[in-house]
C-alpha cells in the first residue's frame, strides 16, 4: 500500500519575481522540506500576472514553523572577503 503524501496547503510566502521563488523552494528542498509553487499566470505565457496574483510558496502544515525559519536565517559566512 502506497504512504499517503501529506497535503502542501500553507502559503509561507509569495513572490513577484519568478526566480526568487524557485531560489527560495531550492532551499527548502536542500533541507528535506517538501513545497510547491502555485502560479496563476497562463503557465508563463502571461508573467505580468504574477504582479496581481503573486507565486505562492506551500509547505505542508507541520513544515511551515521550520520552513519559515529557515528562509528567514540569514546566510553565513562566504569565502568571498
């Protein structure tokens, strides 16, 4: 019998900008938290939508403390000087 996936229904953030939401859904990812972005933008054929309806960032409802912890953490040190 197939484990039932839990259901991504917490927006912990939304975006305007395309690319800083898959940056962000990256990070989750890295950390073993599962998300999904919801876009109503005419699947990209319409991008000037995501300024009325923003992409929404989801996680489900026991991974939305920890998701928005770790995207609130600022980034440590680089090796850059």
């Amino acid at each position: 019998m197939e484990k039932e996936l839990p259901e991504l229904n917490t927006v912990i953030r939304t975006f305007a900008n395309e690319a800083e939401a898959h940056i962000a859904q990256a990070v989750l990812d890295a950390s073993g938290i599962d998300s999904n972005l919801i876009r109503d933008d005419a699947s990209g054929m319409m991008p000037w939508l995501q300024w009325l309806h923003p992409i929404r960032l989801v996680v489900c409802e026991e991974d939305s403390r920890a998701a928005v912890e770790l995207l609130d953490t600022p980034p440590g040190p680089t090796l850059i000087p």
